[in-house]
C-alpha cells in the first residue's frame, strides 16, 4: 500500500528495469547526503517529470532519510510533484503586479488556447498548466513562464506566440553549462 | 596583493581590447530575456557575420530602464553609447545600420548614455527619472558580461576583498559597521553587528548564507543583482567569510530562478579557478568554500530558520528563537544569514570605503535602495536610488506617472506581509523608519502601484490567498487563521460579507500576530490592518451595500 499520493508504478510507465537504472544514475553524487534531498528529488523530476514512489523510496535509501521523510520533502515544496504530468509547464503569474495588469484575463486566455484548467494537462501530454505567485519580471506583466523560461507583456490574443517564445531549447543550463548569450 | 594584480593586469587588458572595437550590449537579464533577448542576440551576431563588420555582440545585465527591453546599447570607439529601447530580432538590420554603418544615428534610438555629441538624441542620463538613480550595487548591471569574471574584474571586482584581505577580520568588520550598512532583507538590522555575532561565536565550523529565495511577489531585485553581476554577490559572501570566521556559504536560492542559478555557478567556477575561492585565497590564509544550495518552491524558506532547515534538506519549518543562527545555525553550527544586496554593498564598502558609502543616504538609512516599482505605473522595473527620496519622487519621476491619465489610488509596499498607502502619504520619505506607524514599511524593495480601477479588496484577498498558500502549518493561529481570513474575503468579494466581517478580519490578524512563530504569521495580518485603516468606505462598500465601487469583483455570483 502506498502513501497518499504516490502512485505505484503501473505497466505504462517506463518499464522497470530502465527506470530503477535511470533512478540510480541520477541519484548517484547524491549518496550519503542527507542535506540534499531537495536537489536529489529535483533532478529526478528533471528526468522523469515527477517523482515516482520508486525514486521516492531509493532516495530514502541512498541518502539515508526515512521514505516517510522524503514524503515530507515532495508535498511541502510546491514544485515538487509526486503525480506525473505534461511535459512542460505552462506557468501564468497571478501575483499582485500581473493581478493590477490582467493576469487573471490572461489566465482565461490560455486555458482556452490549451483546453485544460488551471492544474490539467493538455490531452497530448505536452503542457499542464499552473499559476504561480511572481517571476521576477514585474516589469514586463503580464507574464507567463514556459518552465522556466520568462515571457513578458503577454496579450490575451496572442498566447500562441508566448508559448513558442517560452519553448525549452532557449532555457539556461545550470550546473555550469555552456555560455547562453 | 601579487595573485590580484595579476589577475586585474590579464582583465584590464582584455577589456581594454574590447573597448577597441565597436560593442553591441543586449540587456540579457531575465528582464530582457522575457522580452525576447535571446532571439535579439542571435539576430545581431548574424547581422555582424553577414555583413563582415568588427563589433563584439555580448549579453549584459539590467539597465534599469526595464519597461524598454529589449534594450541594446551600442558603443563605437570614441563615441557615445547610444541606446536602443524594445528591439526585436526583425529590428536588427536596422539598428546595425543605424549605430554602426550609416554617418550618424537617426531617431529610431531612445537617446544616447551621456551628452549625444551633436547628434540630436536626447541624452539619456539627463532624464529626471535616471539622474535621481544611484546606481552603486547596480554600477557594472548593464555594462559588463555577467558570464565573464574578467568584466568584472576590469572594472574593480574583487578589490574589496583583496583590500580586506590586507586587513584583520575585526578591521573589515568596524568597516562594515561604520558604513552604516543596514540588512535589505525587510528587518533593516545593521549588518556589521550582525557579522559580528558570528564573529564572536566558538569556531571552528561556522557558516555564512546567502539569502537568495525572493519569494515576495513585486520584489525582484536579488534576481536581476544575480543575474546581471553575480560575482557581486559572491564576493560579498566571501567577504562576510573573511570577517566572521566561517568556513563555508550558501546561497539558498530557488532552482526555478534559473538563470540566476545559472550565472552563480558559472560565477562559482571562475572564482574557484582563479583562487578566490577554495584554499589560501589569493595566496592569503584564508579558505573558504560557497555552495549554491538550491531550493524548490516554498516562500516560507526566506524566513532565516525555515532557510536553515532547507539548507539541510528538511521541510521549511521556522525554528524558535533563541537561540539565534549565530548561536545554533545550520547544521547546529554558528550561521549569519543576511539578504542577497546586504552582501552585494560589502565588497562595495571595502573598496571605496565606509565614509564613502555613509555619504549616501539619511542619517540612519545609509546607501540606497533597490526599487522595485511595478504595477500600474508608466516605467515599471528596478532603480536604485537614494534612500530618503520621498514616494512622490519614486512613483512621478522614477516610475513616469500612472498610466492612461488615472489617478493613484495605493501603493502597496514590502510585499504581502507588508503595507498599504494611500495617495496622502506621497510626501513621506523612503527609508526604513520614516514609515514607521504609517502601517507600511521598505520591506525588500518591492512597491506594487494600484490605479483607481483597483479594488482594494480583490487585491488584498490576493494577498491573503497567498499568505494562506504559503503558510507552513506549523503554528495554528497562522494555519487556519489565514485560511479563516481567506474565507471571509471569499465571501465578501462574492456579495456574501457582512459587516462583522471586518471587525472579525482585525480579530483573526491579532490572533495571527500574537500566536505565530514566525515573520509569515506574525505579519500576515500587516496588509489586512493596513488597508482597513486607509479604505474601509471600500470595505464597507462591499459588505453593507453589496457593491464593488470599480466593479472588479463579481457580486453576485458563488
């Protein structure tokens, strides 16, 4: 019986052998480290998209904190999430400056350009969307982010274009990655 | 100082070098970014490869003039910069023409960084709005790559920290504490104390961390310092390091920040490479490491103990206190915690000096403020400026206005925990105690602008909904205390409220200030008190009459 939460993986998932191999090569740097829980289970989504109750439980293991630990860690950080979804996030800022410029019509607008309420994901499993409390791009509100990547001054009408501006390609690697710009 | 010189002697030549040719700086914050800055960029080292010119294109931080990204600025040899506002990749060829291959520059720019040299543009720096701008921790965002140590250190990086190394820990301390230096993460406690409790605390495993998590919703001034002078920061850590005696910082940052989280690491690896970081520094006997200990999403983790459990990978629970991070910190260990632009001033402090830096400001709020204007203002984004300029100078000269001809109807100041104001107080003075009993405070910057479309209640049930989401639930009075607030706005943004509501709402925010342990409760009921007090006809409004005075909130519907 799993924790509230946890989805027992299922025969469509990634089949067992790849995705336990998968879990453990992510979690690798991370052995014996109870302190980095959060950016063990961080790279796990980076990798699967959401934190399944496999690498939930291996985290456990490796890093040497009780499963019900890791539990903790999954539901109290709002960006960690232990049920899959699309695969990128489509992230409307509802914060006060985007509140004072539209952000709730925007919100409207991509719901109905994607089809899904806030917390769906589109039928071709390519984005769910979510709202989140402030990008940092206040002076450009209205904005949105396509996972983490910034899109100012959006219009209603023109949510289409935001989301190819948003695309994954144009984000920054961290950990030291290649020169952006 | 050898190991310094030689590395100031390889940057100033390389930037020396740069200065050669013609430069082409693309404002690559996330500011610009949003904005498309990518695409910008792109499109300019095409223009320059097709057509065979010499010009360095390079990514540079905010300008502060953020509502006019993407922003390039152009620098020929000789010349001076001329500035380009809200550039597309389709604009390019015509910028290229226009700065750098036609005989002078026409009307297409927004006006040159300094006197135009006949050209007819108007010179930048003589807007009112930007000759009020300071610009001390931002002076090298918007001028340098924040991707290359050498621009930074070219332009004076690392000095400070060179200057304090020649210096004993309590010399570099006395300097920080006569500087004036006030902590800008919302308490506005003086820094060099602060240094100084760790200072004194038993070694040998002590810490410092950085304060990077910027959950207020309206604050984004530790984002754009990362991102556009990252180095800044980090030498700022190492310089609170060197003074109190820690082996070891953090910089506790969300991961969703990426490129915040991007351009410290790449930051991280130049100084270890360069021996400013790691094992006898610049030849010196002081080592020290930093860790980029990044974090998910949890506003709650900006409060200094629920930082600390977040560091150590746990749930951001606060911790009560005492005892204090310099007592019993991260890992149990002595840690200073201190806000990302309280560090970015100290390598500032140590090299210009502690006087220099006490010139700025009032009396008792030295140096200055990072600005976060936005909302329903005409030039929204940051500006440092000096502390003591009053709100009208921020919201007229800065900020250009209100928008559309409205009037202002509140500023809304220092996050969700913090405060409203009303057009009256426009004359009082922006600095950390002139407000004090105005039911508003500084707070991290952040100065959310409302025009006379906004419903003062919608906007605080906003507030509201947030403080409630972001609770930690470790203390009741909070837990359900923001969620009985939530409620009851619910309700009263619906048609549903009623009179007792309001003197319910004070209720529930005493109970939240009296019973919580920490900074989210105690003052989730600030911006509840404080737009009672200066727009209860609002309230009253809604929950006698059953009206939303801008018609913003749906009366009659669930």
């Amino acid at each position: 019986m799993s924790p509230r939460g946890l989805e027992p993986i299922t025969a469509k998932d990634v089949p067992e052998t790849g995705l336990e191999a998968q879990i453990r090569e992510v979690l690798k740097p991370f052995a014996g480290q109870r302190d980095q829980v959060i950016p063990a289970l961080q790279r796990i989504q980076e990798r699967l998209g959401y934190v399944p109750e496999a690498a939930a439980r291996e985290v456990s293991r490796l890093l040497g904190v009780s499963p019900n630990f890791v539990y903790g860690v999954v539901s109290f950080y709002g960006d960690l999430r232990a049920k899959p979804h699309g695969q990128h996030a489509v992230r409307v800022c509802t914060g006060p400056a985007c509140h004072v410029r539209g952000a709730l019509r925007l919100l409207r607008a991509v719901e109905g350009h994607l089809g899904v309420p806030v917390g769906g994901t589109t039928p071709d499993g390519q984005y769910f969307l979510e709202t989140v409390s402030c990008l940092g791009t206040c002076a450009n509100a209205p904005a949105l982010a396509v996972d983490t990547e910034p899109v100012g001054l959006v219009a209603p009408e023109q949510v289409d274009q935001a989301l190819a501006r948003g695309r994954p390609e144009t984000a920054p690697m961290h950990r030291g990655g290649r020169s952006e710009g | 100082m050898a190991d310094l010189r030689a590395l100031q002697e390889t940057a100033k030549a390389k930037w020396e070098a740069l200065e050669q040719a013609p430069r082409i700086l693309v404002g690559d914050a996330d500011c610009g970014r949003a904005q498309g800055s990518q695409g910008v960029l792109s499109a300019f080292r095409q223009e320059i490869e097709r057509r065979h010119l010499s010009a360095t294109v390079m990514p540079v931080g905010c300008l502060g003039l953020c509502s006019s990204e993407v922003l390039v600025r152009v620098i020929r040899p000789g010349k001076p910069p001329i500035v380009y506002g809200s550039v597309t990749p389709t604009r390019v060829p015509a910028v290229v023409e226009d700065a750098l291959t036609s005989d002078r520059p026409r009307d297409m720019a927004l006006g040159t960084w300094g006197d135009s040299n006949g050209w007819g543009l108007p010179n930048l720096l003589e807007d009112p709005g930007l000759r009020l701008q300071t610009r001390i921790a931002t002076q090298d965002c918007g001028s340098i790559d924040p991707w290359d140590i050498d621009h930074y250190i070219a332009n004076g990086g690392y000095t400070g920290l060179g200057r304090a190394l020649g210096m004993t820990p309590q010399q570099v301390l006395d300097e920080v504490k006569n500087s004036g230096l006030r902590g800008r993460g919302g308490a506005a406690f003086p820094v060099g104390r602060k240094w100084e409790f760790l200072a004194t605390a038993p070694g040998p495993v002590k810490y410092v961390a950085c304060n990077a998590e910027e959950g207020d919703p309206g604050a984004y001034n530790d984002r754009r310092l990362m991102e556009s002078n990252p180095h800044l920061v980090l030498e700022g850590v190492t310089i609170c390091g060197y003074a109190t005696g820690a082996v070891k910082g953090f910089i506790h940052v969300r991961t969703e920040s990426a490129l915040s989280v991007a351009r410290l690491r790449r930051a991280l690896e130049q100084m270890y490479a360069n021996n400013l970081l790691g094992q006898n520094i610049l030849g010196s006997s002081f080592s020290y490491d930093i860790e980029i200990k990044e974090t998910g999403e949890a506003y709650e983790c900006g409060e200094e103990t629920a930082l600390m459990e977040s560091v150590e990978g746990k749930r951001g629970f606060p911790r009560a206190r005492p005892p204090f991070p310099a007592q019993v910190g991260i890992f149990g260990k002595p840690t200073n915690v201190n806000n990302v632009k309280s560090y970015a001033f100290a390598p500032i402090i140590m090299a210009r000096g502690a006087q220099w830096y006490a010139s700025y400001g009032t009396e008792k709020s030295k140096g200055t403020i990072l600005l976060c204007l936005s909302g329903n203002i005409v030039r929204p984004g940051l500006s440092e400026v000096p502390m003591g300029i009053t709100l009208r100078q921020a919201i007229e000269v800065v900020g250009g206005g209100i928008p559309n001809g409205k009037a202002l109807k509140a500023m809304q100041l220092g996050g969700p925990l913090g405060g409203f104001l009303p057009p009256s107080a426009l004359d009082m003075v922006l600095d950390f105690d002139s407000l004090a009993g105005t039911g508003a405070m500084l707070g991290s910057g952040g100065n959310v602008v409302l025009d006379q479309d906004q419903c003062i209640v919608q906007f605080t049930r906003l507030l509201t909904a947030f403080n409630q989401k972001e609770s930690c639930g470790k203390c009741i009075p909070c837990r359900v205390g923001t969620k009985r607030v939530l409620e009851i706005y619910d309700a009263i943004v619906h048609g549903q409220g009623r009179p007792e509501h309001l003197d319910r709402i004070l209720e529930l925010a005493q109970t939240m200030t009296s019973g919580s342990l920490c900074g989210l409760g105690q003052l989730a009921g600030t911006p509840l008190r404080a737009s009672l007090r200066y727009f209860k006809e609002e309230y009253e409004a809604h929950v006698k009459d059953k009206r939303c005075p801008t018609g913003q909130c749906d009366m009659g519907k669930e």
